[in-house]
C-alpha cells in the first residue's frame, strides 16, 4: 500500500471559482453570492468565500524567520514553551505581590508582569520590590513592568543588580512608553528622549535581549479602534522612538531589538490573527526603512474592551478565543486577562483560570506544534494583506501630520479612533451580540473578586529623579523612592479606553 494518496484527488474533475459560485447562489435561491458578504470595521471584505486568486502572490509573505515576518518572527518555535504565558500580578502588599507571583509561576506562568505604585503594587522602593519578588528565581522567569516612567524601571534595574543575578540570566523589560502615557494623561512631556536613550544603552550593555520601550499599540484598540488603527499607531510610535534613538547615537539593530510591541486580542478571532500577522510586516517594513532587519517582538493581551462585569463567566469564551488567536497569530508572548477584571481585583481562583487557558491550548490542544498555522488560507493571507495595507495608509497620514506626538495634540488620531468607536457601539444598539448583556442575560450569581486592601502608610525617603537615568538608578540603589503621581494637567483630549458592556450597564 502506497502512503502517496494524491491519485484520488486525480479521480475527481476540476472545480473552477465560477463552479462553486453557481452551486452557492442556486442554494440562495436567487440572491446574489454578493449578499453575504461582510466586512471589517476597516472596511475591509472578509467573506464569504476567498479562492486562489484573491490571495497575494506566492511568496508575498516570506518564510518563517524572515523578512518581512509575516509567518513568524522565528523559523521553528521552541515545542517546549512556544510563547510566553506571562501573567499578571495585581495590586497589594510586597508579601501578597510575592504569594501571587509564586503561585503563578508553580502554576504553569513562565514571566511576570506587574505596575508599581499607583494602582498597582505598593512597593516604592528596591527593598519593597524585592519582598514583592522575593522567591523568583530570575535566571528563569522573566519581571516586565506593564507601564510607569523612569523611577519605575530603575527599581527594577536596582533589584537586578542587588539580586546578584547575572546579567546574562536577566529576562523581562522595563515598559517605557513616554508617548503613550501621555496619551493617557493629556500631556506628552518635553524632552523624554534623552533620559529614554540613557536607558536602552544602559539596557543593551547589560543584556542585548531586555526590552526597555513598550510600544503601546494596545490603547489604540482599547479606545475603540480598529486592526488598521492599531497598527498605524504601533508604527508611528515605534518610529519615533527610532528617530529619538539612532539620534542619540544607537544603532539601529540595537533600537529595534529593545522594543516591545503590545497588541489587543479580542474575540475575532480570525481578524486578530491577521492583525498579528499584518503587524509583523508592518514593523519589518519601518525597521527596514530606518536600516534594521527585525521582525518585533509581540505581547499580545487579551483585549479588556471585550470584557463585562456582569456575568463574567461569559468572559472565558472571549478570552480563551482571543488567547487562540494571538498563539495562531505568532504572539511571543501572552496575557489572558482574569474573567472578573473588570469587576475588581481578581481572585486567586480566576487568575488561576487565565493560566490554565494557554496552559491548556499549549500542553493540550498542541497549539505551539505549528509554525504558521493560518499560512496558506486564502481567509488569512488575504486579510493579513489588506490590514497591513490599510494600516501603512494611515500610518503615512499621522506621519504627515508629524508624527504620533503631534497628531495626538492635534487630535487627529482621537478623531479617527472615535469614528471607529461610535460606529461599533451603534452596531451593538443596533443588534450586535454582546453575550450575556443584550443577548441571552444571564440570572446566574456573578463569581467574587478579591478585597481591595487600603494603600499602605507612604515610605519615606527621597523621590527617585525622573529627568536622567544615570540619577534614577543610583537614587533606586540608594533607597529613592517612587515619586508621588503627578497631576492630570493635560493640554489635548487624552486618550480613554473603553468597554462595550458599559453601554449595557455591563
């Protein structure tokens, strides 16, 4: 018996594109094929059907590893730990930061995220963030910041040093995006780019594979954007950090190796595994343009936009499909949201859950096992294509405006963002499911989510200076202190993430 089946394939007469689209509209019963067709909120058309024809020609997307990364930054992924599954460490005390973080970790978690200060943990200073990590072995699990300005990093860079790990061993980043948390607040500050340059140097003399800048493209898409949106202000963002990198004199190689890009997943899941793929080639080609050959490095975060406080449980779907999409995507790294998020800090229980939905599509689905899974179908190629044009488009036009900076206090990027927004949410009054809420309302009881601790008694010391890197680290080693949240003294229209279930007193 021969293994080579394709003489049954030969037995059957060839069916054209203009075949299958008769035998479709005849099962119409007189509408056109054209009546089904759908598009995304770009514009762009998804469907029905894609043939051989509609896909980019062959070879348009490279190969696995290479440029323009369209089908994965890597050209085999390591079958043991194919992404990282990177969990998040909420708010609390140092010792209750360091009982999460070994749970998480023992649990399956490979890295760690987490926000100092405000909102997040209340360590302020290098002793208080080392009893948050006290038991991480940081030769094997990567810390990564999620946001914060200097001081914050510098804690982090002083709590690396104190540990005595070697550099070498050291795994995570520093989350530094000046631009996007002005975006936030209003106020982009003057003259970021120096203290941000002193820290990828620094950075990149202990450990070239520590990322210090996040690329937040992620607030584009929490604000309401869409695919093409998104990747535009991934490109925009990432390009001024180049410009404000190989200005002070970095290679370029070196810039685009320090960057971060943090991307949305939402419950689509094919449209987001095309966004993951679009976005591979859209920085491939600003790398390319600034004269560095680099496919970025992708965190992908379960989108909260999607996310409802009421009946949370409806939440594990739109997490566990968009954890899928982003593995399917390419994501090097992941982060499932837990499903009460939305409602208040998270219990151990749903934390728990969002590990075990990547440990389970990793260990148990053998998601990891493929390459590129989406490579090849015409749905996928088709879709990664015209995202990736529609986003260069833009792109070009918030680059003409200056630049994201400018384009932010100009308002032209909040002014195409709210035009995605306010369509979206009259699609869902208009019909649009949001499980749960508008559609099959659940009388089941909510899950708990865990106490809300009242913020510690300040720690005293001196505020770590976030005007120069060189001064932040030595006031971190020396027991600086994180300095007090700055007031909101904005001077455009920031930029406000949303959800669609608050629509629905969701």
């Amino acid at each position: 018996m021969t293994d080579d089946a394709s003489h049954i394939a030969a037995e059957f007469p060839p069916v054209s594109a203009d075949d299958w689209r008769a035998l479709a509209e005849a099962s119409l019963k007189g509408e056109p094929l054209e009546s089904l067709t759908r598009k995304t909120a770009d514009g762009i058309v998804r469907g029905p059907v894609f043939f051989r024809g509609d896909a980019p020609e062959d070879g348009a997307a490279g190969a696995p590893g290479e440029a323009p990364y369209t089908r994965g930054a890597a050209p085999v992924r390591d079958r043991f730990l194919p992404w990282d599954i990177r969990a998040p460490i909420p708010g609390g005390t140092p010792p209750e930061a360091a009982k999460t973080a070994i749970a998480a970790l023992e649990g399956g978690a490979s890295s760690l995220t987490l926000r100092l200060g405000n909102g997040g943990v209340s360590a302020r200073n290098a002793d208080e963030l080392a009893a948050a990590l006290e038991g991480v072995k940081l030769n094997l699990a990567g810390v990564w910041l999620f946001d914060g300005g200097l001081a914050s990093a510098a804690l982090l860079a002083a709590h690396w040093e104190n540990s005595g790990a070697k550099p070498a061993d050291i795994k995570g980043g520093f989350g530094l995006s000046p631009i996007a948390l002005g975006a936030l607040s209003g106020a982009i500050p003057e003259g970021w780019e120096a203290p941000l340059a002193e820290a990828v140097k620094w950075a990149s003399e202990q450990q070239p594979d520590l990322k210090t800048i996040a690329v937040r493209a992620d607030l584009a898409c929490e604000a309401g954007g869409t695919s093409a949106q998104e990747i535009a202000w991934m490109a925009a963002e990432a390009s001024e950090y180049f410009r404000a990198l190989i200005g002070a004199g970095i290679a370029s190689d070196t810039a685009a190796k320090t960057m971060e890009i943090r991307l949305a997943a939402d419950s689509d899941v094919h449209e987001n595994i095309a966004k993951l793929r679009a976005a591979r080639r859209v920085f491939s080609q600003v790398a390319s343009a600034f004269g560095a050959d680099a496919a970025p490095h992708i965190h992908a975060i379960t989108a909260r936009r999607m996310m409802s406080a009421k009946d949370a449980w409806t939440n594990l779907l739109r997490t566990t499909a968009a954890a899928f999409a982003g593995d399917a995507g390419g994501a090097d790294a992941i982060t499932v949201r837990p499903l009460t998020e939305a409602a208040g800090d998270p219990t151990a229980f749903a934390l728990r859950l969002a590990r075990n939905i990547q440990i389970m599509l990793a260990e148990e689905s053998h998601m990891g096992r493929v390459q590129d899974p989406a490579g090849g179908a015409f749905l996928h190629e088709t879709l990664s294509d015209e995202i990736a044009k529609a986003a260069w488009s833009l792109f070009q036009q918030i680059e003409g405006e200056g630049g994201l900076s400018a384009a932010l206090k100009s308002g032209f990027v909040q002014s195409k963002i709210g035009e995605a927004r306010d369509a979206r949410f009259k699609q869902y009054e208009n019909g649009d499911i949001l499980l749960g809420l508008n559609k099959y309302p659940s009388d089941f009881d909510e899950p708990a989510t865990g106490d809300t601790a009242p913020p510690p008694e300040p720690t005293k010391g001196d505020p770590i200076p976030e005007t120069g890197w060189k001064a932040a680290l030595e006031a971190a080693k020396s027991g600086g202190v994180l300095p007090p949240a700055a007031p909101e003294t904005g001077d455009f229209e920031p930029v406000k993430p949303i959800r669609w279930a608050e629509a629905f007193n969701g």
